[in-house]
C-alpha cells in the first residue's frame, strides 16, 4: 500500500504542467545581499569591492535548476547598495511567448493592457502593479527574431532607488556625491 501511495504521488508530479515545475524565482528574496544570492546559485563570492549596484548574471540553468523549460534564460539580480532589488529573465530568440503564461501562473493577471497589446504582433508590453512588486512584460523584435522579458522590482525598496538615481544625477551634473 505505502509504495503504491509512493508511486502515486511520483507519477503524479511528472504529469504536472511545466508551470507547476516552473522557476520559482520568489526563492531569491528582495533586500538580500549579493553573497548569500551568490550562495544560494552556487556562484563563487567576488573579490571585487561591492558597489553602488551591482548585477548579477546567471543562466537559466543556474538558478532555475528544476525546470529544464529555464534553462535558455538569462537571468539577472540587480543590486543596489548590496540589496537585491530587481530580477529580470530574458529568452532570446522565442519559438512562442511562455514568459506570459509563467509570470501571471507566478504573480496573477496583468492589468488592463490598452489598444495596441496583441501577441499576434508579438509587440507587447504588459504591467502589473501590486503592492510589493512591480511586473513588467514585454515581447519585442530585436534583430531577425523576437525576444520575451519579465522584470519584476520591489517597491518595498524604493528609497534605495531614489538615493541612487539622487547619486547618479549629482555625478551627471559634474558634483560630488553627498
């Protein structure tokens, strides 16, 4: 009875939809520091002085190892004063859109696109704005072939925005940062 059970919960998760197995990027929690994110993708720690932001490139592969259907990713961790802030997952060229389909199963519906949003055309932008994070959907032509991107940002983490872009605008203008 026990391995019939056993098997019954094994065929079970095989006949999942590879959403149900999808990347669960909610792993890599916002306000985390580069080196635990480089821990938890078995990443070796850098050597080099943490800056200001910081971005960290991985595949698919690297921090989606469960789902082979995210292997051809590319994934970024955006940090800002060593704060996980962003993440974003390109796939370039796409057969067909699957991004979609993965962020709303991961984070609900989007809000009302507006004229003009067809996949047909395969130019779409789409937006969510939730209470701690912002999605952001787009399917765009680049070169010969379309390429498919879900960013999603915290806005628990918005004053680290604003001090960095404060930064970079006092930079801009030939001053100093205070």
């Amino acid at each position: 009875m026990r391995h019939f059970f056993t098997a019954s919960i094994i065929l079970g998760m095989l006949s999942l939809p590879s959403e149900g197995v999808a990347c669960e990027i909610n792993q890599y929690f916002f306000g985390t520091d580069i080196e635990r994110i480089r821990e938890q993708l078995g990443v070796a720690p850098s050597m080099l002085k943490i800056s200001d932001k910081e971005t960290l490139t991985v595949t698919g592969k690297q921090a989606c190892r469960w789902s082979s259907d995210f292997h051809d990713l590319k994934i970024e961790f955006t940090f800002l004063y060593n704060q996980l802030v962003n993440i974003r997952l390109t796939r370039y060229p796409i057969d067909k859109p699957s991004l979609m389909i993965w962020a709303r199963t991961q984070f609900g519906e989007f809000d009302d696109p507006g004229k003009g949003a067809s996949l047909s055309t395969r130019n779409v932008q789409l937006f969510r704005d939730g209470s701690e994070k912002l999605l952001f959907y787009s399917i765009r032509p680049v070169r010969s072939a379309f390429e498919e991107m879900v960013e999603v940002t915290s806005k628990r983490h918005e004053t680290l925005y604003q001090k960095y872009f404060i930064e970079v605008e006092q930079v801009l203008e030939g001053g100093e940062v205070q």
